[in-house]
C-alpha cells in the first residue's frame, strides 16, 4: 500500500513566519531558522521515502510558491484558503485520493526521525480496519497526523487551533474515527526559550542526519539563546 507525507510550510518573503522568534532575534534569523528547520523536516521526509512506499510532498502556504527555489526538494500542492483546519483537510483529502493513507507534519519540529514516522507507516496500512496516528507536541498541540480513512471537514474546521488544548480537542475527535497510534512527544519550536531544549534534542539524536546536524551549527551561533 502507498502513502504520502506532507511538509507544510510558509515562504519567507510572502508570509510572515515564525514571528515570535522574529520578535526576539529579527525577522530575518528567524526565516532562516524556518528555512533551516524546513530542511531538517524534509530530509527526514526524504529518507522515510526511501525505506517505504511514501510519497513526499510539500504543502505550500501560497499558491504563488509552488515554484519557488526554497521548495525544489519535493513536489508542491497549495495548501488551499481558510485557516488551519480547512487547509490539512484540503491536503489530507487530495493526498487521499491518491495514496492509500496520508500523514501531515509541521516545519518546526526538525528533531523527528525516521524511526518515529516509520512507526506510523507500520501501523497505518490496513484494507479493513480504520487507522489514525497522532504526535502530541509539548505546547498542547500536536506535530503529526496521519489516516488512512475520511476525515470528516467539521472535525478539522470545529478544532481551536494555537492553543493549551488543541491536540486533546483534536484527538478526541479522531478517536472516533477509528484506532489510534499515539506517537512520542516532541516539542516545537515558538518562542526563544524553545531553541536550547531543540538543540540539545537534535544533539542527542542517534542518527541525524545531515540537515539535523546543520540546525546545530546554524544554533550555535546564536549564542545569546544559549546564555
């Protein structure tokens, strides 16, 4: 059975991103944090691609950067209109058309692995049997999904996203649906304070890869979040 991953992101330049940590260290550290997380994210995406039948994808925020240089890596789909929700329904169901099952994951968590998402594919394959995986994040939220059935577009909509519960609101929901695989807690990435337990995180991987281990150099010369 095939499926696909998705990496939503935002274009630098276009939409703003990461603006609390732009607060703190400027606008442009923080795009280039975003861009050098995006690019830990998807060397991960990229290497569960190549140990099973997944597809990689990027799910972009503006439709006017499907073409853009910073999303060569992987194929583009726009993520749509509307706030959060419509837009992982929009690229849920799209991938869902095509793929057997479906995960979406976020740019700012660049310390997942491999491992962990290919736990996610070992579970979400079944012909019969409805089958979701859920990552809660430390904030309340959650950095993965994943299905292999419908989701119905109120259950993404009726969600009050960026905040303390979103991913006990949304698992909750999704426990309906079917069987749930909950995966380990990982913490993004938000405010400054997040970058010291991201670091050390990244350093206590058992097997970075490449873009894992630039994000370390690129934080360590951010000395000021470190003091």
């Amino acid at each position: 059975m095939s499926g696909a991953i998705a990496v939503f992101v935002k274009t630098p330049g276009l939409s703003p991103v990461k603006t609390r940590l732009a607060a703190t260290l400027g606008k442009e550290t923080a795009e280039a944090f975003h861009l050098a997380s995006s690019q830990s994210v998807t060397s991960v995406a990229q290497s569960l691609s190549q140990q099973a039948d997944i597809k990689s994808y990027y799910a972009v925020a503006e439709e006017s950067a499907l073409n853009h240089s910073y999303w060569e890596d992987l194929p583009c789909l726009w993520q749509g209109e509307g706030g959060l929700g419509e837009r992982m329904a929009h690229i849920y169901q799209r991938l869902l058309n095509k793929h057997d099952f479906v995960i979406l994951v976020g740019a700012d968590i660049p310390q997942m692995t491999t491992a962990e998402l290919l736990d996610a594919v070992s579970w979400l394959p079944h012909e019969k049997q409805a089958r979701l995986v859920f990552g809660p994040s430390v904030d309340g939220g959650f950095w993965v999904f994943g299905g292999n059935c419908p989701v119905p577009q109120s259950l993404w909509t009726d969600v009050v996203y960026s905040s303390a519960d979103t991913g006990a609101h949304f698992f909750n929901k999704i426990d309906q649906l079917g069987d749930v695989k909950t995966l380990a807690a990982l913490r993004d990435v938000d405010e400054v304070s997040d970058l010291l337990p991201l670091r050390d995180a990244l350093l206590n991987l058992p097997d970075p890869l490449p873009e894992q281990y630039e994000l370390i150099r690129f934080l360590d010369v951010l000395p000021a979040c470190f003091s």
